[in-house]
C-alpha cells in the first residue's frame, strides 16, 4: 500500500497498451493524494476514453469539420504533420479524428482538475493534444523517459530537460562523466550487439507483417478501427519498409575506412541516422521543415558534401528491419558519402570524424563529450556554448561554414563537467526498465523507487513554478 500523501492534488497519467499496470503503481507510489490513468484502448487503465472519442468522431466526420473550438487551422496543420499516422490518412478522417480527441480529452482534463499530467515523451497525436490541451488549461505536461546515465530517469517537455535549482554533488558529477566519456559507453535504449543479415530482416519484416494483420483483425473485433495502437502497425503507413527492403546491402560501403585516407579529421562528418519515425524528431523540433527528415537528411548531406567534407552515415541500429531504401537510394548519390555497415558502432564512427550532425540524438552528446564539433538541434543535453545549434531548415546551407568554424572555448575536461553538471540538474534515481515483466502484485524494489523519486521531482517542479507564478 501508498503510504500517506505528501503532496495535494492529482497526477493524471496517459498509459499505453501493456505498461498500464507499471505507471499506475508508480503514480500510487508518487505521494500525491491521487493518481488517475486513462488510456484511448478499450478496457484500459482507470478510464478508458474510446467510446466517448467515437461518438465525437462521428459528429465531425458528418460535418466534415477541419477545425473546432478546441482546435484551430495552424493547431490541425501541426498536429497531423507530426503524427506518424494521421499524415498518411484521407484527410477528412484525420480531421475527424484530431477534433474528437480534443473535445474528448479536454473534457477529461476539465474533469480531473489535475495538478500536473504525466506520459512517456510525446510520440502521437493523441499525446500532442493532451499535451495542447493541459497546457490551455495552466497544467504542466511532464514527459518521462531515461536519462543517459545507467540507473537514472529524467522528465522532459517537448524534449527540453525540466531541470531543478539544485547543485549535484561534485563525486556524482565525476562518476557520471567518466560513464560517459568510456570508450564502451552506449546510452541505456540501445540493443545488445546483434548479427545483422538478411535472415535476421526476413524474420523482423515478417513479424512485424504478421503483427499488423493481427492488429487489424483485433482493431474489428474490439470494435475499434480508428485505435492509434492498431492503425500504427499497419502497412499501408507510408514509412512502412517493403519486401525490397531487404537489398540494403547493396547501399552499405563494407570498405568506408578505406575512404577516410583522402579526408583529415576536420573535413570529415558523422552523420548517423535516427530512428524514424520517433518522438524526437516529430515533436522535439520546432520547425516543420526539419520534421520533414528524409530530405532534410539529404540536402544536409549535399551542403556538406559540396563544402568539401567526406559525409559518413550510420544507421540505428534499432532501425534496421525498417528502413526504407529510397532514403540510402538517394543518399548514395551524394559525392563523398559513405554509408556503414550497421555493425559499426557509434563509437567507432565517432572515432573517425571531428564533426557530427544529428538533430537531437545521443551521439551529439557523445561528440561534444569527446571534445568534437556537435552540430545539433535544441534539445535535453543542448546550450549555446558546446554545440553549433540549427534550428531552421534554411540554415543548413551555411552549417557546413559553421562547423569549419566552431572551436571549444574552454578545455574539454570542463566541457564534459558542464554537461554532466546541467543533465543532472534535471535528472532522478529510478530505473526506467522496470516496467519490464512488472508484476503488479509483486512490484519489484526498483519500481517503487522510481516511483517515489518521480513523485518528489514532480512536486519540486510545481513548487517551483508556483514559486515564479508569484513572482
């Protein structure tokens, strides 16, 4: 049982299919007076929205509405734009789709009178709203996800760390830079070393095909067509690999270390590609023009190509088996661009450049760690003084410029104590693979912590904005 609330309120927490049992313990375990879980799956969490969401769906639908009072022209833009579903739907329904969810959670949200919302970082619309529609109403809108040290987690919005006036301890500080700076260091997320091939393709295209048909045979049978958890598995969805997918070995240079001979270090690029789609790219990103990632990953390479740098490009490794080829098709025919086999790591391709150019994934952390050029977008790890910030897609064409340009201003020992410094400053002790094999009536030693750590760094962050509130 929760032992006696320590702070007012209640935390409304959206749940997705299969962890609805871990984040309801966590949130009894936060120490605020309530907690509530709502899921958009049937049968689902403590309340489950999908009838309510149906019979405004179909109120829209039949009016053909494109927006609402809830929901304006450029809200709607956005809002499809970086959904991974409704930008591949007719669209008539997803307009539908977006004006029912709103109504639906903003009821839901008026209702509650939460203090604070909680979800995994935002990867869908339905969490995109929640996320408009708290924030409408004055409610924070907290993100949970790992943080990059083992062991700890870290909450977030819209992929800014939420960080508190706290100064680490300096041993903390010290042991988690040296975790960061191993040679072997690979962010908590990343999978065991794999073999790679096309036995291993056929057998995750495959799955993944069956899961779908499977998915849309329950979607009838749960009487839910329009169910995100459903409709994402689908392979009509135009990111969806195909079965010629599988020649990626054909775009892969098993020789790239070969081309390294004609390039210096300073004239050399890591280019790693991010898992798409993903949270991180969709709806960390401000501007829509670098959401549009495949051709903004293009005309990048391009400029950095035609400015005299040799571009390496590696592949997620959680991406492969979902890869389509037209983004390597196109990328291959880039002057002085090589792609990696996917067994390279990503500290090996670190190893071979002084510059990397992501938008927000780790290895921009990793590079300005080792003391290289990070040319990144705003994000969690992110400031003005170690890293070359882009936050436009018209501003890839002096990039190249800018990162010839870029020096550290300070030794790198310092660099690395800085960033370690300020990540901690937004970080908590809770293992977010707990939710692995969670058993609710056996709830491991490892969830209650992270519970109750995620409860007193919530109550902190409110504490501190009712405190500037009042300024």
């Amino acid at each position: 049982m929760s032992e006696q609330p320590q702070h007012q309120g209640t935390i409304l927490i959206y749940t997705i299919h299969r962890v609805e049992p871990w984040f309801k313990y966590l949130g009894q375990q936060m120490g605020f007076e309530e907690s509530v879980t709502f899921s958009d799956i049937r049968g689902d969490a403590d309340i489950s929205i999908t009838d309510d969401f149906y019979a405004a769906y179909k109120r829209a639908y039949k009016a053909s509405a494109t927006t609402s009072s809830l929901v304006d022209q450029k809200a709607m833009t956005e809002i499809i734009a970086r959904c991974r579903l409704l930008r591949w739907l007719q669209p008539r329904r997803a307009h539908a789709m977006v004006i029912a969810m709103a109504a639906v959670i903003d009821a839901l949200v008026e209702r509650i009178s939460p203090r604070a919302v909680l979800s995994f970082p935002i990867d869908r619309y339905i969490m995109d709203i929640l996320s408009r529609r708290a924030q409408a109403r004055g409610i924070p809108y907290y993100e949970y996800t790992t943080a990059p040290f083992a062991g700890m987690s870290m909450l977030l919005h819209e992929g800014r760390l939420l960080t508190l006036d706290i100064e680490p301890d300096p041993a903390t500080v010290e042991e988690r830079r040296s975790e960061l700076t191993d040679p072997l260091f690979k962010p908590p997320y990343v999978a065991k070393k794999t073999a790679y091939g096309k036995v291993k393709f056929l057998k995750t295209f495959g799955y993944f095909k069956l899961r779908g048909r499977f998915f849309q045979v329950l979607s009838w049978l749960k009487c839910d067509p329009l169910g995100l958890h459903y409709l994402d598995a689908q392979s009509f969805l135009g990111h969806k690999p195909r079965l010629s997918d599988i020649r990626y070995d054909q775009y892969i240079d098993p020789d790239w270390v070969d081309r390294l001979v004609d390039f210096p270090p300073q004239k050399r690029i890591a280019m790693p590609l991010a898992l798409f789609p993903e949270a991180s790219i969709d709806y960390w990103v401000r501007d829509l023009g670098l959401v549009d990632y495949e051709n903004m990953l293009v005309e990048a390479a391009q400029a950095y190509s035609d400015s005299g740098f040799l571009v390496l490009v590696k592949d997620h490794p959680l991406q492969f088996g979902f890869r389509q080829l037209g983004l390597l098709k196109r990328l291959r025919k880039v002057k002085n661009l090589v792609v990696l086999p996917y067994e390279v790591s990503g500290n090996a391709l670190l190893d071979a450049v002084d510059n990397c150019f992501v938008l927000t994934g780790t290895l921009g952390l990793q590079a300005a760690m080792l003391g290289k050029t990070a040319v990144v977008t705003d994000n969690y790890y992110t400031n003005e003084h170690d890293f070359v910030i882009y936050r436009s897609r018209d501003e890839i064409p002096a990039l190249p410029r800018r990162t010839s340009a870029f020096r550290m201003k300070d030794p790198i020992s310092e660099v690395q104590t800085r960033l370690v410094h300020d990540l901690l400053k937004g970080c908590f002790d809770g293992d977010y693979s707990t939710f692995r094999n969670f058993e609710p009536d056996n709830p491991s030693s490892g969830a209650t912590e992270l519970g109750r750590n995620m409860g007193a760094h919530v109550a902190a962050l409110l504490e501190r904005e009712k405190v500037e509130a009042a300024r």
